[in-house]
C-alpha cells in the first residue's frame, strides 16, 4: 500500500514525496461523552490512511484519492464543494488555516487505505488530521500535536459535523498497546495498557449508514448542554459533565424536559462506565470489561438512541454465543460497527454465525474488521 502511493505520487507529480501514516481509532467505551466534556478510552489501530505529499508546481491542490478512482485540481482560495464532497475536507481545512493566519501553499496529494468508510471508524478525521500533519510539516507551520487537535476540529465542524475531540486526539496521541483514557474537561490524557488476554477486540461492520433528517447528532449535543447550562446557572462552578452526580440532576428532574433528563442521565453513567472499564483493565478483568460494553449500548440503543436495527441485531445475536464477553455500537450511531470482545478460539465461529444471520435477516453482507492497536499518525521512512 504504502510503495503504491508513493509509486503514483512519483508518477504523478516527478516528485518525491513526504509519506506519513494517519490511523484509525476504535472506542473501547465512552460514547458521545467527549461533547460533554466527560471521558473515553479510545485507541489509535492499524488501518490506516496513507498520504504522499509534495509542494505542487503550480500553487494549485492536486489530489489523488485511490481509493475512490477519483481526483480532484483547485486553487487553494477555492471554497465551493457539493455537500458531503470528500474534496470539502481539504477546503475546510485551506480555509482553517487561513483563517488562523498560517500561510499554506498549493499541494499534491495521494492518499488511500484500508479504513472502511462510513463504518464509524474516523475515515473523515485521519483524512482530516493526516492532511494537516502533513501541511505542518511540508511548510513549517510550527503546530503542537495538541494544535492540530482542535484545528481539525474547527476545519471538521466548518464542514459540518460538530462532533467532539474524540477522533482527533486518538489519531493524533495513539500509542501502540495502549488505549487512552481521554479526559475532555482538562484535555488530557493517560495511557492504559491494553492487555485482554486471549480475548481480541473485534470489529462488525454493519455496512450500513443512515442518514437522517434533523441532524440527531446535533439533537443530542442540544438536549445535554440544555441541561448543563440549566445547572450550571444555580452553581457557577458546573462547566461539564464531570462537575455533577445523579443525585444532582434528580434535583433538577421537574425543571428539564423529561427526554433531555434521559439524554443527560445516559452521559453520566457512560462516563461512570468508563472509569470503572479503566479499573477493570488494570485489574485484568475482562469479564467486568464486557459487562459495561453490554451496558453502554444499553444505554446508547433505549436511552441516548442513537442505535439502529443492524446494530442491534449484530449486539443481540452473539450475546449468548460462546466465547464472546461483551458487544456494543461505535462512534457517532446509526449504522457503522459493533465492537466486540470475544475469545481467540471462538472469533471465527462467532462470525460465521453471524454473518450468515444478518444476510438472511437484511440482505447485506456484513462485514468483519479485526483490529490491533497501533501508533499515532506518523511520518513514514
Ligand atoms: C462521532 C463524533 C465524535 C464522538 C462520537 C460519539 O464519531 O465525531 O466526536 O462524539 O461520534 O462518541
């Protein structure tokens, strides 16, 4: 993969390019808590994003996605882009960075990889991240790993999508055999040996994603800053999600609105969640481990319902099946993987079982992604 790109890239542009390596990240647990400003314990994987890069001729961007057969020649004042359009990443970013006073110039660019798109997986941010790596380097910007965090943030959200720092901080701080337990009050983080054992961390792809009107993502993030902002007014000390307890909130049942209780309530206990699966990773625990996967989705599926059919069908159908520990949704929601703990022995017979139930059940074919923690996004060679 990476000779190809670089291949291309030569080919392409007769320039010997910058190479580097943005990952993936799986989230062990900690869902749509890093808006909240709660915790995570994510981690940076192998699949990767691969990017060759040069300064371009012309002072033009010149880009090569291989992955999708497609390329795309702008000037870099260049902002208009068909909604959801993959080149909208690079011109947000452009545009970031301008904004911010960087000066950047025209690029080539090759990139491709094996991180399945849509599935939940961070495609949009190791794209998102690996570019602005790779500009911080090819023209000196100066930028701390941290600055890059919320600059892609900020070109992310400029695109549309407000989510939180849970993406950008594992891609950009993966640490090979660890996850991080990501704490998003403080903006910091600590390593956690990832050792389960002859358990494996799995991934299932529902290989499908569906997207919905009134951008629910949004919704959430509205209904539980709702409620910190209503608390926050009585004590001016709440700034997040770490700052209060249940008993707290049921102070306040009567004065918020019974579904945005729901919503906040969810945020608290998956926060509790992930303090308690760090506890039972140092301890070695990985039954307790799986029990809180079980919970969180749970949780994600009745009370912060952002699950969908095929995930909880790809959830349901293992949880008696041998050898398997614990099951529940990843990243944002409807659609994308499930991410599973299940013993060495017993994946392959999990899988079977499951990818045949699921065809019979939706008609798609499912989709299994075995991962192994890795390095944060990297210069290659
Ligand atoms: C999406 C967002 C993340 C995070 C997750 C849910 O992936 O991009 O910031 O909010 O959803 O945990």
């Amino acid at each position: 993969m990476i000779e190809t790109i670089k291949k291309r890239h030569i080919e392409s542009y007769q320039k010997e390019p910058l190479m580097l390596k943005a990952p993936s990240r799986i989230n062990i647990i900690g869902e749509h808590t890093d808006y909240n400003l709660g915790y995570s314990l994510p981690a940076a994987v192998k699949q990767s994003l691969v990017f060759a890069l040069s300064e371009s001729e012309d002072g033009d961007m010149h880009l090569d996605a291989v992955d999708l057969n497609e390329t795309a020649n702008f000037g870099i004042r260049e902002n208009e882009y068909p909604q959801g359009h993959w080149t909208g990443y690079f011109k947000t970013m452009l545009m970031e960075l301008e904004s911010r006073g960087y000066a950047v110039k025209g690029i080539n660019c090759t990139f491709g990889g094996d991180i399945p798109i849509g599935a939940g997986m961070s495609s949009s941010s190791a794209l998102n991240c690996g570019l602005l790596f790779g500009l911080n380097e090819l023209f000196d910007l100066g930028l701390t790993r941290r600055e890059m965090m919320f600059i892609a943030q900020a070109a992310e959200h400029r695109f549309g999508v407000k989510g939180g720092l849970l993406d950008q901080y594992s891609i950009l701080n993966g640490k090979s055999g660890h996850a991080l337990l990501l704490d998003f009050k403080n903006i910091s983080h600590t390593y956690v040996p990832l050792e389960i054992g002859e358990y494996h961390f799995v991934l299932f792809n529902t290989c499908v994603k569906h997207s919905l009107v009134n951008s629910p993502f949004n919704q959430r993030r509205n209904a539980c800053h709702r409620v910190m902002d209503l608390l926050a007014k009585d004590d001016e000390k709440i700034q997040s999600f770490q700052d209060f307890d249940e008993a707290t909130l049921n102070r306040y049942k009567d004065q918020v609105d019974e579904d945005d209780y729901i919503k906040a309530l969810f945020v608290l206990r998956e926060d509790e969640r992930v303090l308690k699966t760090v506890e039972a990773l140092k301890a070695g625990d990985v039954t307790a481990l799986g029990e809180y996967l079980w919970q969180s989705h749970a949780g994600l599926r009745n009370d912060y319902e952002v699950s969908c059919e095929e995930l909880d069908f790809l959830v349901d159908h293992i949880r008696d099946l041998e050898g398997v520990l614990g099951s529940r949704m990843i990243g944002g929601g409807f659609g994308g993987c499930t991410i599973n703990v299940i013993h060495e022995d017993q994946v392959q017979t999990v899988w079977q079982s499951l990818q045949k139930a699921y065809f019979d059940k939706f008609g798609v074919e499912a989709q299994m992604v075995e991962v192994e923690v890795g390095e944060g996004i990297s210069l290659i060679g």
